[in-house]
C-alpha cells in the first residue's frame, strides 16, 4: 500500500546543478525540502565502461502523489540525459514534520 510521503535520491553534477534543482522542487511547491549532500562519489556503468565520479545527492521529501511531477521536473531540468531520480515510501516520520511536509507541498 503506498503511504502518502516519500523520500526521493537525485545525483547531480555539482553543487550549483544540485542548489538549481533543490530552489526548483521548493519553489514550485514539489518538495517540502531538498537537503544537497555535496560529496557523493558513484561508481556505474555507463556505454559499457565503469565510471567513477563526484556528485552532489538531493534528498528530497515530497508527496507521493506528487512524485510523478518531480520525475518530469528532474527530467526537464536536470543536465544529465539520464538523470537518477528514485524514491521510496516514508514509513513512520514525526507527526508534526508530516504535517507540515504535507502543508509546503501542492
């Protein structure tokens, strides 16, 4: 069963890719916060070779009903052709950062 709160992981090239991104989800209203952890090395596999790189990584707390729009507007904005965008359900949170998620998110 899907819980009305999820929790969402974008990688971004740089910190400035990832602040433009974080502003965008706020502002727009598709995210209650986007918390930018500037240090994140992945390691992937890209055209057939094993890639290593520094990125920042969005945490974004959002709806779950408004995931969908997040996905399009990581998509739309994001420099990456391919950008990460995946999330999962908010289990258990405190009562009041929930409502309060709820009530910055439209």
């Amino acid at each position: 069963m899907a819980t009305p709160y999820s929790i969402a992981f974008v990688t971004a090239p740089d910190r400035a890719a990832a602040d433009r991104l974080a502003q965008g989800l706020v502002g727009g209203r598709l995210a209650a916060c986007v918390s930018v952890l500037p240090k994140a090395v992945s390691t992937y596999r890209w055209k057939g070779k094993v890639e290593k790189a520094s990125e920042a990584l969005l945490v974004i707390k959002t709806r779950t009903a408004l995931m969908k729009a997040v996905c399009g507007f990581v998509s739309k904005n994001h420099p990456y052709s391919v950008p990460e965008v995946i999330s999962w359900p908010i289990a258990h949170g405190a009562a009041l950062y929930l409502k309060w998620l709820k009530a910055e998110t439209s």
